[in-house]
C-alpha cells in the first residue's frame, strides 16, 4: 500500500481527536495484555494455596473479562472507523464518478467502469483494515 493511499485512508477513518483517542485505547489494551501475563506469570509461582485463594482466582479473571472487554471495545471502534473510512472513499469515489464528462462514458464500457470502481472499493473494504488493525 502506498503511503498516500494509506494517508487518504486514514484522513477518511476520522478527526486527528478520534484517531488519537483510538490510538489510546489500542495502546491501553496492550499495557493491559501485558498486566495479565505479568500477573498469570507470577500467578504461577505462587504455591498451590496462594493459587487457589478467592483473591487470586479473582484477580486472574478479573483481568481476563476486563482485557476480553476491551479487545472488544477496542475492535468495534476500529471497526466504526474502518466503515465510515470506507464510506467517505467510497462517496467520494461515486462524486467523481458521477461528475466526468458524457465523453467519458461513450469511449470507456460501463462493465470497465463498474469492475474498476468495485476493485478499488474492494480494496479499501478487504485490505486496508487488515493492514491497520
């Protein structure tokens, strides 16, 4: 991906607020992936009662739900973003389209317009999420 393509992509995910607010919280879910194997790992060290106390089975799933929590948090913001990138690219894309003059459309088959318009709105639908998340 170029760096202008994915540029234009980003800029059409949302405001520089937005997009530091969800590089915040992607940020945060790794500090809190990190907090949960620190913690399992000195879990594991403990002996077998410290293990099977109330206090540490809490804590232990007390960070699995809060990390499961916030993957899925994390994930539909980034979805929301993905999805009105892909919308604002895709209107802009059609506004384009819809404003090039007759000529245009007599000397090029529709099928080639549609199959380009669809490879490009493909690209940004299958691809560049992949490549940000």
């Amino acid at each position: 991906v170029k760096f202008e393509i994915a540029a234009q992509y980003i800029a059409a995910a949302g405001s520089c607020w937005y997009l530091s607010l969800l590089t915040i919280v992607m940020l945060a879910g790794q500090v809190l992936l990190l907090m949960m194997s620190w913690y399992f790992g000195e879990w594991a060290a403990q002996d077998q009662e410290q293990q099977q106390s109330p206090r540490s089975i809490g804590i232990a799933i007390g960070l699995g739900l809060l990390c499961l929590g916030w993957s899925i948090m994390r994930a539909v913001w980034v979805l929301m973003a993905m999805v009105g990138a892909s919308q604002k690219l895709h209107d802009t894309m059609f506004h384009n389209v819809v404003r090039l003059p007759t000529r245009f459309f007599d000397t090029n088959p529709s099928g080639r317009v549609l199959n380009r318009f669809s490879k490009d709105i493909g690209f940004a639908d299958d691809l560049m999420p992949a490549t940000f998340f």
